[in-house]
C-alpha cells in the first residue's frame, strides 16, 4: 500500500491504527535481523557438527569393515583346525 489515503483506508476497515503498522514492521524487520545473524551462526555449526559426524561415521565404516574382515578370518581358521580334526 503505497498511498497513505489507500493506507487509511485499509487500517480502518480493518479497526488498526496506522502506528500499529508501523510499530509490527519495525519489529519484524528488527526479528529478520536478528534471524539472519541466528542463522549464520547456525549454519556454521551445523557445517561443523556435519563434518565432525561424518570423521565419526568413516571412523565406524573402517571399524565395521576390520571387525568383519576379522570375523571372516576367524570362520576360515576355524574351519581349516575342523577339517584337522576330522581326519
């Protein structure tokens, strides 16, 4: 509402004043900044707790993957000592 007559007129069908207005624009435009400075830094940690999850997840990956290499060692071990014993 670029007019301040159109401006009025809407306030008063609506039964606000226009400092009401005005007073609900400066505070959403004060929480947007607010927001934006929020939401950077939350950026940031969320960058840095992603990276921080994914060393944790590779970390896992190759403990996973030497525990079941283990694993596999084991059977074939147990497997060659059984067939000894069979004989």
């Amino acid at each position: 509402m670029k007019r301040p007559a159109a401006r009025s007129a809407w306030c008063r069908e609506h039964g606000l004043y226009p400092a009401e207005l005005d007073g609900w624009k400066q505070d959403a435009v004060a929480g947007l900044g607010e927001l934006r400075a929020a939401s950077a830094a939350e950026a940031r940690e969320d960058r840095r707790r992603g990276k921080e999850l994914e060393r944790e997840l590779h970390r896992k990956d190759k403990a996973l993957a030497e525990t079941a290499a283990l694993l596999v060692l084991s059977k074939k071990i147990a497997a060659v000592f059984h067939k000894d014993e069979d004989a």
